[in-house]
C-alpha cells in the first residue's frame, strides 16, 4: 500500500509542477507585458498569491468545507454504527488517527474527505446517505472516503485546485489589460528594427493565447488527476475491505443521480466526495465529460462488479478490460490469507436505518424523548414550551422537563 | 584510491537507508502485531455483558450459553500463558461459539426486539470484524516487509543486518475454515 502512494505521489508532484509552471508562464508573460524585463516580478507576484492561498487552504480549508455545509461532529455514542464502520477502516487501513466524523443533515446521499494529512482529517456524511445505505455498503464508502484520505489526495487536489484559482484569477484580471496594452503596443514600441517589432509581435500573440488556453489546460488537468484519484480511491477501498460488491452495491444505489448538496460545492471542490454533486444524472454520456471531477459511475460500478478477488492487481486488470486503458497501478500482491470474516451480518431494515438517524440528528438538537407507557416513544422540539404533553396513541399526560 | 572512497561512501549511504526503511517496516509488523491483541481483548470484555442480555431470554439454551462462556475463559487462560499458535486457535473456537450464539438468537423475536441486545449485537459484530481487520492488516505488513526483504537490493543487506522473515497469520485448522452449522 505505502509503495502505491509512493509512487502515486511521484506522478502527482509531476502533474503539479506542470500547473505550476503553467501558473509561473502567466505570471511571467503578466510581468512583461506590463513591464518590459519585469517578467521575473510577475512570477514572484503569481507565487506570493499562490502562497497566500495555500496557507489559507492547508489550515482553514476542511473546516471551511465543513462549516458551509452545516456540518456536525459526531462522538463515539452519537451513531455507534458509523463511528464503528469508520473504525474498522481505521484499523484496516492503518491510518494513526481516527478521523473526525461530521454529519450532515440533508436528502441528498453524499460523502467527503478532507484533512490536510492522515494525522489531521476528517470524514463527513449525509444522513441521506446512512439511512440509504447498509453496513457493508457504507463500509464501502467510508473506505473510499479513507483511501483519499490515506493517499493525501486532499492534499494534492487542494494544492492544485488553488494553483487554477491563482492561474484563473491571473488570466482573467489581466486579460483586458492586456489586449489595451497590446492594442496600443505595435505603434509605440516598435523601434528601428523590423526583426525587434516582429518577435514583439508573436510574442504579445504567444502572450495572449496563453492567457485564453492556461487556465482550461489546468483544468483538464487537474480533472484528469482527479478522475485517476478516484479510481485509485475504488482500487485502495477494495484493498481495505477485501469486498468489492459492497462499495459496488452502495455506487449502485446511488447511481440514479443528483447528489448536490446544494450550492456547497462548485467544480474544484467537489473532487473529493464519493460522487460528483454537481452531476444530477447518473445516466451514461456518450461524449465523457473531460471537465467532470469523477470518473462515470457506471464504468466504477462494472469495474467493481468484474473483480475477482480483492486487491490492486485485480482492480488494475478489471479496469483494463472496461475501459480498455491502462491505469497502471504500481501493484503488489496482496497478503495469501482468507480471513474469518463478520461474525454476523446484521439485518438491514430500511425504517430501522431512518429511525436510528432521525433520532440522533434530534438528539443533537436538543429534543426531548419521553417513553410512554403504552410504548410510544414521544420525541419533542426544543420549541415546545408547555409543561404538559399528551400522548397521541392514548392521551396520557406527561410532564415535559 | 578516491574513487573507492566514493564508493564506499554511496554504498555506506544506500545501506543505510536501506537498514532504516526495514527497521520502520518490521516495527509496523510489530505494531500490528500487537493491536490484534487490543481488539481479542476487547471481545473478552464484551462477552459476559452480551451473555448476562441473553439470558433471561434463553433459558433453555444453556448448553449455547455455556459453551461460549467456556470458549471465552479458556481463550482468556491461554492469551494469559502467550503461546501464539493456541491463542489463535483459542480465538477461532470462540468465534466460532459466537456465530452459533447468534445463529440461535434468530429464534427468539422477543429477544431480537430488545434494544440492548440490538446495541450488543452491534458491538459483538463490530468486535468480530475489528479483529479480522487487525489480522488482515498485521498480514499486509507481513507482506510489505517479506516484499522488502526479499528485492534486489535490499537481500544483500537484508542478511548482514539479520533481519528474517516474518511469518503470516494463518489458519491452521481445516473446519475452521467452514462456516458454523446449526442444528435445531
């Protein structure tokens, strides 16, 4: 596992010292064309905000994440379910800590990751999701979610998200300024020499063309490394729970689309939930988008299914046959032995599963539980200022504390 | 003359660095090891509650019962004594004992309805796969060191510093490997 980040990692610093080159040519040609030889300013300039931002982004971004969408920590006792779940994948993955688990109150399914480093991080939820999926799916997913977090994908995907916003940013303020200028410049600057005045030319022409192309080669890169992480994600998952049919099974419950969380995430950010909130058809395209964060659930989804047994070698074969590329996992044998697996699976019941979840958000929201004598459990919001209640199945008056 | 001091100083380096990423791996086995530990005893803490639920709702399994009570404090003996192939052994029989247990409970809806046996049977199954993950991550460290140990490099060195193989959690008996039959 740990040789597979490494060389992971290896491919990742190449693919962002790509964007950061592009983001320094920006800044650069910025620098010269405001400046004559001012080109390296431009470059200390573009680092400076890239700078800046990152250190914004590496200290604040989870929480910021987080708190947009309204999300709650939970403790060991709030959801026993999902806090054992996140610990087995704890313990499978071997990651120090036990992440921070967040709820989030929504109808939509959907989960993230975020933490800047395996010590730091964290792992959110919608209730949709847990009410929708059961142990061994969720198990699935929060696997998924762990493999990010194992593989530093927040790590990358942040640091290349805020290099497009640095190199977007530059583009887009400069580009007007820059077509001004270069619509002045031939006249003024041209000196004596026609060979000066040409390559002024082409360079202003290079100039802008970098400025238009820069900020969408960016993010085809960026989301061709995002569509390779997720992949990558599925593949370290199976390899944590050595049970492909599980995370296939949560995928396929959730292919029927339109996950968004709504307005919490744009393009950049959606890279690290399980699926893409700003997909809302979970249909196959004909044309892939190049531009979509995630791979197509589909093609994740058959890859899954095709697996024979549950590790990296098998998911790099299974990918090949379905997309009929190479993914080109480093891959390793995996240990020979079949475990003793769960002692017992417990029953799914879909109104257990709501009535389990339902609960706790109101717990959490400070709502009162009385248990009447006639078995009814009465749950009451903290808005309820009376002293009395009644019991709707058999009109007993209870005292509300 | 210099360039043989450069060579040993390069081969002094890769040595080097070699010894310190298989002394990192052989720890996370050791680790690994160990944290099995943590969660067969978490089981051993767990069982008397779950027993202590159950009872009052299956009077007449006292042969289930007990069988799990003995399964566990045999276990318990034999982790205590340290000898590692009959801990694992003790261990499996255990498991085996608790699938039976819940395989029986099945029958009983009063029982299934009682929420603390709910919560229980959450912890238990919890406990159950905790344990496997243990094993199946103590297994992969296993690997990666073997895996280290074995490459080109690295055996050569792998000798000189005396590192040896480790050697996989493995289940050594046949029926433990089928699946528990129940019997009414």
């Amino acid at each position: 596992m740990w040789q597979q980040i490494d060389s992971n990692k290896r491919n990742s610093l190449i693919l962002i010292t790509v964007i950061a080159m592009i983001m320094f040519s920006v800044g650069y040609v910025l620098g010269e064309f405001f400046q004559s030889g001012d080109g390296i300013l431009g470059v200390g300039i573009a680092a400076v905000i890239w700078i800046f931002m990152c250190i914004t982004g590496f200290f604040f971004g989870g929480n910021i994440v987080l708190a947009f969408n309204n999300a709650k920590k939970i403790g060991p006792d709030d959801h026993k379910l999902l806090y054992n779940v996140v610990e087995e994948m704890k313990i499978a993955s071997g990651l120090e800590r036990m992440p921070d688990i967040y709820i989030i109150n929504s109808p939509v399914p959907n989960a993230f990751a975020t933490g800047r480093s395996p010590a730091k991080s964290a792992v959110a939820v919608t209730t949709k999701l847990l009410t929708l999926l059961n142990r061994e799916e969720l198990q699935g997913v929060i696997a998924h979610e762990i493999s990010h977090i194992i593989n530093r994908d927040t790590l990358y995907l942040t640091m290349a998200g805020i290099m497009i916003g640095v190199i977007s940013l530059l583009a887009d303020i400069s580009l007007n300024g820059v077509l001004d200028i270069v619509g002045d410049a031939p006249v003024e600057r041209t000196s004596s020499k026609d060979e000066n005045s040409v390559v002024t030319i082409i360079f202003y022409v290079a100039g802008i063309i970098l400025m238009l192309i820069a900020p969408l080669l960016g993010r085809l890169l960026y989301f061709a490394i995002s569509r390779k992480r997720e992949y990558l994600a599925d593949a370290c998952a199976v390899q944590f729970t050595r049970y492909p049919q599980g995370l296939a099974k949560a995928l396929e419950k959730l292919a029927i689309g339109n996950y968004n969380i709504p307005r919490s995430f744009d393009k950049i950010t959606s890279a690290m939930c399980i699926v893409n909130p700003l997909e809302t058809t979970g249909k196959k395209k004909i044309f892939p988008d190049l531009l979509s964060s995630h791979p197509p659930i589909q093609d994740r989804i058959k890859i899954l299914r095709s697996m024979l047994n549950g590790d990296l070698s098998s998911y790099d074969s299974a990918y090949s046959q379905v997309t009929k590329q190479d993914l080109n996992i480093e891959t390793t044998p995996v240990s020979p032995v079949n475990i003793i697996q769960n002692a017992v699976q417990n029953q799914f019941s879909a109104v257990d599963n709501m009535r389990q979840t339902t609960n706790m958000i109101w717990a959490m929201n400070n709502y009162i539980f009385i248990e009447c004598d006639c078995g009814t459990k009465l749950k009451i919001p903290p808005e309820y200022t009376d002293i009395e209640i009644n019991c709707p199945h058999c009109s007993k008056a209870h005292y509300v504390s | 003359m210099k360039a043989l001091l450069i060579t040993l100083v390069i081969v002094s380096i890769i040595a080097n660095v070699i010894y310190n990423k298989l002394v990192k791996l052989r720890n996370q086995v050791k680790n690994a090891w160990a944290q099995i530990d943590v969660q067969l005893k978490r089981r051993h803490d767990l069982i008397p509650n779950l027993v202590e639920t159950v009872k009052g709702y299956m009077a007449h399994e006292r042969q289930t019962l007990e069988a799990v009570i003995q399964a566990r404090q045999q276990a318990v003996n034999i982790s205590a004594a340290g000898n590692i192939e009959e801990t694992a052994k003790m261990e499996s029989m255990l498991s085996q004992t608790l699938k039976s247990l819940f395989a029986v409970s099945e029958n009983y809806p009063d029982l299934k309805a009682n929420s603390n046996f709910a919560a229980l049977q959450e912890e238990i199954t919890s406990t159950e796969n905790k344990i496997s993950f243990a094993r199946q991550f103590y297994n992969d460290s296993v690997m990666l060191f073997n895996t280290a140990l074995e490459v080109f490099p690295n055996n050569i060195f792998a000798s000189i510093f005396d590192f040896e193989n480790e050697k996989y959690f493995e289940i050594t008996e046949a029926e433990e490997k089928e699946a528990p039959k129940v019997s009414f």
